[in-house]
C-alpha cells in the first residue's frame, strides 16, 4: 500500500471509529469495496450506520483525498488504475 491509501484508511478509521486490518485494506479496490468493509464492521460490532452515511462519507472523502470533480466519481472505479491513488 502507498502512503495515500494508508492515509485515505486512516482517515476512515477516524471518520467511523473502527479498526481496518492490514489484511483488509490491502483488497480494498474500488469505494464500493471500502464501503462495504465498513458496513460490515459496524454491524459486526453492533453499530447501526444508515448504509447512504457511508456512502456519502466514503464518497466525499474519496473526492477530497484524489482531487477528483463529483462528476468522475463512481463506486466501482478502482482506486490505483482508475483514480491514481498510490
């Protein structure tokens, strides 16, 4: 993982209050995925989070930490070949 996707991981570790294995965040390929990771920690750990929260959130964050305008956003771009993510 480069530096930008730990960055990005950490940063949803801190917006959720969760804890992402190594082993998870390196199959994390599109937001889709990070989204779904993240629902299903929560409901692991008995956090109801509306499914629309995350993805808004994974969204805006993903939006921020790439540059990218609203418009090239999409669930299923991958973060390395798609968007550029390190």
């Amino acid at each position: 993982m480069g530096l930008e996707t730990v960055e990005f991981v950490m940063n949803l570790e801190e917006r959720f209050g969760i804890s992402i294995q190594d082993s998870d965040a390196e199959k994390l390929v599109t937001p889709r995925d990070v989204v779904e990771l993240i629902k299903r920690i929560l409901d692991e750990s008995g956090r109801s989070v509306p499914l629309q929260e995350i993805e808004t959130a994974v969204k805006d964050m993903t939006i921020e930490q790439v540059g990218l305008k609203e418009k090239d956003f999409a669930f299923d771009r991958r973060f390395i070949q798609d968007m550029g993510f390190d």
